[in-house]
C-alpha cells in the first residue's frame, strides 16, 4: 500500500459508487489522499491497521443503525478504536432500541454494502432518510479517514472538510454525541 495523492487517473474496475464518491470531492475541492488496497480489503482489524499506517489517521467505524420499527436510519461515525454501546447512543439520541440496519436497507439507502459504509455514501441518500450521527471525538481530529463506498482504498481529508464543505453541499446537519464506550 502506498499513499496516492487525489482520485485515480484511470478508473477501470472501479465501482460506479466510488467513481461518484471521487466525483464529488473532486467537485467540491477537497483535497485528499487515498490508498488503494484491492488485494486486501479493509473487513479485519490487521488490514484496517495497515491502512491506518499509511494514511497516517485512524479510519473512523461507521454503522448503519435503524430503530426498532425500521423506518428511521441513522450513520453513526465514531473513533474506530472506540468500542460502541448501543444503550449510550439511544439514551442520547432519546431512541428506545437500535440495532443494526440490514442489508437490504443499507444497499436501498445508501447504495454501499458492509464493510463499506461511509460518510461519504450520504451523497447517495437523495431523500435525506439517514441521520447522521457523529462522536465529538471525530471531530477533534485535524484529518479524517473514510471508505470512498468501497472497502478497496480508503480516504483522508481535512476533518474542517468535512464539517464546512462536504456536508453543507449534501444538506446534512449531524448530531454530535459524546459516547464514553464504557458501560
């Protein structure tokens, strides 16, 4: 692995999900690094070190939740090394159960499949169904890591990006939690 500055010059074998995802920083200006990693994707905790190494910032988790009735979805991006407890969220977001949304509904939504959530797939949300949820800790760091919708090469941007350019362009307000991962 080895850090890349900016999108692929050549596209070939690259989903349309993470052509849309360069296309849309690269709209928007943001300047980024990524590192491809095709040979081994980003699904165990040794590659996800690996990735962190190179990109030099730790790669956020993102899930995918629903409450219990499936009708409201929520992102949540929070420091990977984090552990996450789904009571601390829901008495924070004044929910009275989440779990993790399913397949079904993170293809449908989000147009992503597991392992390759991403705050990023947001863009792919047309009618503003997911809500997203970000831990404050993210927000303390100087730069962000992120999939571009495929766990094949991940991302790191200015995390002041994030907050003033990327999501004011897709119209997303976040809600800022502050979860301890304890009990």
């Amino acid at each position: 692995m080895k850090l890349i500055h900016g999108s692929p010059e050549d596209m070939t074998g690259r989903s349309e999900r993470e052509i849309r995802a360069y296309r849309l920083l690269d709209r928007l200006g943001v300047e980024f690094d990524r590192t491809d990693h095709r040979d081994r994707p980003a699904g165990s905790m040794e590659v996800c070190a690996e990735v962190d190494a190179v990109l030099g910032v730790r790669i956020c988790k993102n899930l995918f939740l629903s409450n219990r009735q499936k009708t409201d979805h929520y992102l949540l991006v929070m420091p990977g090394d984090k552990p996450f407890k789904t009571k601390e969220l829901s008495s924070q977001m004044g929910i009275s159960r989440l779990s993790f949304a399913d397949e079904e509904a993170m293809a449908d939504i989000l147009d992503v499949h597991p392992g390759s959530v991403s705050v990023l797939a947001l863009e792919n949300d047309v009618s503003h169904r997911t809500v997203l949820v970000i831990d404050e800790d993210v927000l303390k760091e100087k730069m962000f890591g992120c999939h571009p919708c495929e766990n094949t090469s991940s991302l790191r941007f200015a995390t002041r990006d994030l907050t003033d350019v990327i999501l004011p362009a897709l119209g997303i307000k976040p809600v800022i939690v502050r979860l301890n991962g304890g009990d």
